[in-house]
C-alpha cells in the first residue's frame, strides 16, 4: 500500500508539472496545480485500492493517473474568453 500512495503522488506530480509546462497560460497559480495533482492521484488510488483490494497495483495507478487528468483538467480555462452579447434574434417575429 505504501509503494501504491507513492507511486500515485510520483505520478501526480509527474502530470502537474507537464500540465504546468505545456498549459502554464490556461492554468491558474502554480502552487495550486503542483498541490491539486497529487492530491488527486493519492485519493484516486486510495479509492481504487479499497475497492478493488490488494494485489491490483497497476489498476490503482491507472485510475489514480485518470483521476489526477480529470481534476487537472478542471483547472483549465479559456486563453480568452469571449464577451457575450445578449441580443435580441432579429428574425424572430414577437
């Protein structure tokens, strides 16, 4: 279990810091995105681990890789983001 929570906050950090590199524009405060990926890679693989028991090491990893993109990808947001204009539809007939 120990080498399991290990290897998942190795691989967390692993992606928060290629997230960091290649999104560092769309992406919000560093210490946050380097604190979110293994945070969310340690609860993923705990999660796995307890579900599907001991002796799934490799899954447990996947899913704590998987889970650690997902809430990554939640940081993200748009490079610009685009004004709305509420307007009236000009060919709608009241």
């Amino acid at each position: 279990m120990f080498w399991e929570a290990l290897g998942s906050a190795a691989l967390g950090i692993a992606l928060a810091l290629v997230a960091d590199r290649r999104f560092s524009g769309r992406l919000p405060d560093r210490r946050l995105v380097l604190a979110t990926g293994p945070v969310a890679a340690l609860v993923g693989g705990l999660i796995t681990h307890v579900v599907l028991g001991p002796g799934h090491s490799l899954v447990a990893l996947a899913c704590a890789l998987g889970v650690s993109a997902a809430l990554l990808s939640l940081l993200l947001r748009d490079e610009k983001p685009a004004r709305r204009q509420w307007r009236q539809d000009p060919l709608r007939i009241p």
